[in-house]
C-alpha cells in the first residue's frame, strides 16, 4: 500500500459517509428507517440489493471456492443464474410478498399464522442471521489486515492494540453510522453508490489481470490438476469434496424451495413502490449479478496459475513466506487469493481493490445490521407490547438494537474458531431458519389451507435438523458414532447397509447436504400436519390486497383482469413499460442462449465426451462475452439507478406518511389498513 492506493481507499470512505450523512434529513417515520418509505425503483433495488449481497465474505468465498474449482463452477452457475432468474421473472414469493405490505418475513408470519408464531419464527431468524453473521467481520478485516500488510499490533497509549480488532472495530463503526443515520434510505442510496462504482473497478483489474497474466500462462496451470478434480472440464469433478455435482444440484433446488427465504437482505424485499417493481428489481438484480461474476472467478483462476507456474516463482516465493505465517489452515485457504494478488498487482490497482473490499463489507454489515437489528425488534420484541412505541421512540430503539448486534458480531468474529469453508458455515447456520421456512413461506404465500399448526412443526424441525447437523460438523459425530455402533451394533450394522460410507470419523454429510435433507423432511411436516388440521380457507385476498381489498396506490400492471393466465404465468403484465418488456424479453433470451449452451454440452458430452482442450477454448471465448457484458450493463444499470435515485429524493419530500404503518398486525391484517 503507497500513497496513491491509501489516498484512493481513504477518499472512497470519506465520499461515501458524507453520502450516508446527506441522508439524514429524509428519515422522519417507521417506514421510512425500516423500508425507506416504500419508495425504492426497480434499478436503484437491484444495484443496492446486489452490492448488499456481494459481500466482502461473499467475496473471499467466491476466491475460496474457484481457486479450488477453477471454471467449472460457473458452468454450472450457468444453470443456477437462468433459473434465478426465470423466478425472478415469473415473481415467484417476492411479489406475493410484497403485496402483503410486511416490513419483514415474520410480520408476514403473523398476518398468515399467528402472533405467537411470529415471535417464534423471528427469534429463529434473528438467531440463525447473527451467527451467519457473526464470522462476517473476521473475514473483512482479515482481508484488509494481510492485503495491506497491516503489523499484527500497534502501540496505543502505551498498550499493544490488535491490528485485527482494531480494522473490524473501525469497519463495523462506519457500517453501524450508515445504518444509524438513515435507516433503509441511507442503506439503499449508499449500497446503489457502492455498487455503480464497483462494477466500474471490477473492468479496471481484470483489464490489468488480463495484461499480467497470459492465456497459455493460465492453461499450462489448471490444466494440470488431479483427475477428477478438473479446472477445466465440469462433468470431471467427483474427486472435488464439497464443491461436486451434488452442491449444485442443491444450489438449483434452493432458488426455488428458499426463495427470499434468508433474512439478511430481508428490507430491500420490503422497499419497492409496489409488487410489480419488486419484481423487476429482482430480474435486474440477476442480470446485475454477472458484472461481478469474472471478477470473482479471474481474480483466483489467475492466483492458481502464480502458484503453479514457473514465470511466477518470485511472486508465489513472497506469497507463500506471508502465508506459511498464519497458524490456521483455513484462514491460510481464505487468504490465499488476497495475499497473492499484494504481490503483483501495481500500485494505484491495489488501492482500487481496496475500495472495493471496503463497499464490500461496509454496504453487507450496513444492510445484515439493519436486517437483523430490525427484526430482532419488530418481531422478537414489539409483539409483547401491549401499547405501541411513539415514532421517535419507535426508531430509537431500533437504533439500540442495530447497536447490539454490531457488539455481538464483533466479539463473535473476536472468539470464533471456524473450522469450516465459508459457504458450508453459510449452508449449516441457515439450516436454523432457513430448513423450515421456505415451506412455509411458499404455503402461507400460494396454500390457503396450509395451517399454524403445520408451519410450527416444520420450523420445529428444521430446528432439531440444524442443531443435529451444527453439532455433527464441530466435532461430536465421532463420539455420537462411536456410542452408537458399541451400544447398538445391529442398528449400526443396518445404517452401514442403507449408507456403505458411512464411518465413525467423520459426518457422511456436509452442511450445503444435511440442508437438502433438512427441507424434505420440514416440507413433508407441513402439508401433512396442515392437511390434517385444517377447518376453513384461509383468505388469501385479503393478506395479498387483491379484488375487493386492493390498495389504489399500490396497483401493478399485472392486475389487470382481462390478461391471460398462461401471459401472467410468465411475467408478461397489461401494460407494461417499453422498458419492463426490454428488461423481460431480455432475459428470457438470456435464459434460452444458456440453457442451450449447457444442455446441449450435458447431450455431447454423454455421447461423444468433450476433451479438455476444447474446454480451455470454450472458457477463452465465456470470458470475453462476459467481459463485454459486464461494460454494457455497467453502463445501463448505472442510468437506470441514477434516474431512479432522483426519483427516489423527489417522492420522499412529498410522500404522505402513516405513523400507524410500523409492523403492528391485528386480526391478520396491518394495523395503518384499518
């Protein structure tokens, strides 16, 4: 780190919080810190949500898991992304959702089940969202602590002061101001920011990446890895322990059955103008979500290749004297990219790469702060007040428990040994919430029989399922096992015949499989117990503000009662917009070149294989499309979120607000609707 690299991360932060700042005089009521008025556009939603996403733990995950893998991954995210993005279309939760009005999943909970289960099903996303969150601060500031070559401690008054406490307390400080400051506005107009200059940095290094670094440079290196554990050849990747076929087919199951599901991001679901911009900001969101795609998947590619060709000695000799350093294997793993790339990128680059990781984490802990400071209040606390909370009060409070949260992720992080891959820690803390919530979301959303009685029971064993799966991961299956096959040999001796590998070291499942298991057995909980308990329909009208009860503000352009179903079904509304028929048939075509792409490589390849030098020619030539993508759609999302911020400022001077409107549910219907 020079001059040029800390003045360009140091005015990045300072743009950004005078930013957050100029916010402060928009944030007058409930709505306003908790959904940011309910006045977000499709494009200014789908940056914001997307740089929210794409934090820098989703980042170091991302490195971990393609320095691994290498290309294969993204050809089969070339399934997922379409998929994603055929839900997104159709608005599969999201728009229902967002018809109901709730500020947050389990006020949704309470309109459609009950009060009870609201504090319930809250208290399991608040628990689950602050252990998934509790390790994000370590990773960011670790990242900042070897990249930077940050001394592990500094003298302060006298007392010997950790480097790495020190960076997450000053990271997660600046986090906790932006949400303080404004709430979901302040959250959204910086994260939107953020993004639109990140896409721009992204284009930056990877055209210094591709100067540096040869294309014969980088085959020589993938193309050299075990059998099995192809680089290069998705359908060779068996020998790949957690990041094999199996992972993605459950990444595929999830975009349906979790949808919206996770509660980190859950304001951005609340923020929209309508159902009908929800939507569309959930397309765009995926479309979004190639800008940072060759960023994440270069950055290590190019990695493995300065470990594992000779032309690099010199830089992978420094890399691997800084890593050898770190006690932990799995830090080692988690900043193996980040170290390698001090060692050769130029200065001015690296300061830029900073910037990024610093949106990263500020625009990630700001929104995961909001989320689960929000939901902790709204729906673990409030449901127990019988008189409601003055406005200024109301937000007050949610500033304190914002603030308690910022003080739990940074002694977690502090104490924490992981000892799992990023994305398997993910996988196993969102079993907590995640296993029984997507069934019941989908049945309390689309399901007018799907009853209390059977949503408790499938949050109740998804429960049991994560902390069964949580405690087989740390360390206790071995003696669980070993207890077992003494006590009960004939009962061992039939699981051993059900599953052959099964053994008494180590769990026959990683996290991202027991969640798989995990939502069977919860989706199979519900419609068995609410078939079984149901007495009348629930009405779906009324909580989805349809027919008689609909909002006149809130009108989408699929409303219109004359569209064919089948028109419907497929996200194409009455009147849309030239721009929302772009958008979609944009998409769709998206969808059809992929899945093209890949089936028709799964048929070859089942017929006649592929060799792995085709397969280098085929990268070569995904890697410039994408690039070239990656430019156009930095420059459309970037106009498109410009207008709509604009927007955005004019509607919040003049939009009427409801002090009623705070989260309060009685007789299954939003207090400010009476």
């Amino acid at each position: 780190m020079q001059l040029l690299d800390w003045s360009i991360l140091i005015g990045f932060a300072v743009f950004i919080s005078l930013v957050a700042y100029s916010t402060k005089k928009y944030t007058k009521s409930v709505a306003d810190f908790l959904a940011a008025s309910r006045c977000g556009g499709k494009y200014l939603l789908a940056m914001g949500d997307g740089m929210a996403g794409l934090g820098a733990i989703s980042i170091v995950a991302s490195f971990q898991l393609y320095y691994e893998a290498g290309f294969t991954p993204f050809w089969w995210q070339s399934i997922f992304l379409p998929l994603s993005l055929f839900v997104a279309i159709i608005g599969w939760i999201i728009y229902r959702f967002r018809q109901t009005r709730a500020l947050t999943m389990a006020q949704f909970f309470e309109i459609r089940y009950s009060r009870r289960f609201r504090v319930f099903s809250g208290f399991l996303a608040f628990l689950s969202g602050i252990i998934n969150f509790g390790i994000f601060p370590s990773v960011g500031a670790r990242f900042f602590v070897y990249f930077c070559r940050l001394p592990e401690t500094f003298t302060v008054a006298g007392f010997d002061v950790s480097a790495y406490a020190l960076v997450m307390i000053i990271l997660i400080g600046i986090a906790l101001a932006f949400t303080w400051i404004g709430g979901q506005i302040a959250v959204l107009i910086t994260d939107f920011i953020q993004s639109f200059v990140c896409n721009v940095i992204f284009i930056v290094i990877l055209v210094v990446l591709f100067m540096k670094f040869d294309w014969s440079q980088i085959s020589s290196a993938i193309s050299a890895a075990p059998e099995n554990q192809s680089m290069v050849n998705p359908f060779k990747i068996s020998g790949l322990e957690n990041y094999n076929l199996f992972y993605y087919l459950i990444a595929f199951y999830i975009v349906f059955y979790g949808a919206y599901s996770w509660q980190g991001q859950q304001a951005y679901n609340s923020s929209a103008v309508n159902a009908h911009e929800a939507r569309m900001s959930k397309i765009l969101g995926y479309i979004r979500f190639i800008t940072p795609i060759l960023f994440m998947m270069i950055l290590p590619i190019c990695t493995y290749t300065l470990f594992h060709n000779a032309d690099f000695a010199k830089e992978a000799a420094q890399a691997n004297e800084i890593l050898s350093s770190i006690d932990s294997v799995q830090i080692q793993k988690q900043m193996r990219v980040p170290i390698a790339m001090s060692t050769f990128l130029p200065t001015g680059i690296i300061g830029l790469l900073c910037a990024v990781m610093f949106a990263a984490f500020v625009s990630t802990h700001d929104t995961y702060l909001h989320s689960w400071g929000s939901i902790f209040l709204q729906d673990v606390v409030m449901p127990f007040r019988r008189k409601p909370f003055t406005p200024k009060a109301h937000i007050r409070n949610l500033r304190l428990s914002i603030l308690g949260v910022a003080v739990f992720i940074f002694f977690f992080s502090l104490w924490f040994n992981q000892s799992e891959d990023i994305l398997m820690f993910f996988a196993l803390s969102g079993t907590i919430f995640l296993a029984g919530s997507g069934i019941v979301i989908i049945g309390g959303l689309y399901w007018k029989r799907g009853t209390t009685a059977g949503a408790w029971v499938a949050m109740i064993v998804g429960l049991i399922m994560a902390v069964l799966g949580f405690a087989f991961s740390q360390g206790c299956w071995p003696g669980i096992a070993g207890y077992i096959q003494r006590a009960f040999p004939d009962f061992w001796l039939w699981l051993k015949q059900i599953a052959p590998s099964l053994n008494t070291e180590k769990f026959l499942y990683n996290p991202q499989e027991w969640f798989f298991f995990s939502t069977i057995i919860c989706t199979v909980s519900y419609i068995a117990v609410s078939l079984l308990t149901v007495k009348t329909a629930f009405n779906l009208d009324r909580m989805l503000h349809r027919g008689k009860y609909a909002i006149e503000s809130e009108k989408s352009p699929e409303d219109n009662a004359g569209l064919a179903n089948w028109k419907k079904a497929l996200g194409f509304g009455g009147n849309l917009t030239t721009d929302d028929k772009f958008i979609i048939w944009s998409s769709y075509s998206y969808i059809f070149i992929s899945l093209f792409v890949v089936l028709a490589g799964i048929v070859y390849n089942a017929f006649f294989g592929i060799p792995d030098k085709f397969w280098m020619i085929f990268w070569r030539g995904y890697i410039w499309v994408f690039f070239v993508l990656t430019i156009l759609l930095t420059i459309w999302l970037g106009i498109g979120g410009f207008v709509d911020l604009k927007k955005l400022f004019r509607t919040l001077k003049t939009v009427k607000r409801n002090d009623r409107d705070d989260g309060t549910v009685v007789s299954h219907h939003n207090l400010d609707e009476e």
